[in-house]
C-alpha cells in the first residue's frame, strides 16, 4: 500500500493539460470517490466550460465497474450528443 500512496502523491497534475485539449471532455466521477472527490471533478469541468459533468451515484473511484449501466448511459448520452 505504501508504494500506491506515494505513487499517487507524486504523480503529476494535469488539469493544465485540460484546458488545451481540442476534443470533447467528459468528466465521470462517483459520488463516493475518496481518491478524486466530486469536488476535483467539478473544478476540472469548470476548466472547460464545454465539458460535460457526470457524477454516478453509488460508486467511488471506478464508476465503469462498479455501476456500469449508469457509466454506459453516461457515456452514450455523451456521444450521442455529438
């Protein structure tokens, strides 16, 4: 555990690199993520005011995996809006 905790703290932010993408951004995060809290996902959609937000109730860090129908639907909805 030690070694992902330090792996984490030491890895490097990317919000800038948010601003200059030139594609799309969905931004998913779970209500119960403790790693990257709405908050953060919340700034990094402010970041890019094109953006979309989607937060998946009843999961943490891995919405994909831990409420996967919510994720998929998210993400359609995100892709058939373009």
């Amino acid at each position: 555990m030690t070694a992902l905790v330090r792996g984490r703290a030491e890895r490097p932010d990317y919000c800038e690199l948010l601003t200059k993408a030139t594609v799309p951004v969905l931004v998913v995060v779970g209500v119960d993520d403790e790693y990257t809290p709405v908050s953060d996902a919340e700034f990094m959609h402010r970041q890019r005011p094109d953006s979309t937000l989607a937060v998946i109730e009843g999961s943490a860090h891995m919405p994909n995996l831990e409420r996967p129908a919510e994720f998929n639907a998210a993400l359609a909805e995100f892709l058939g809006a373009l």
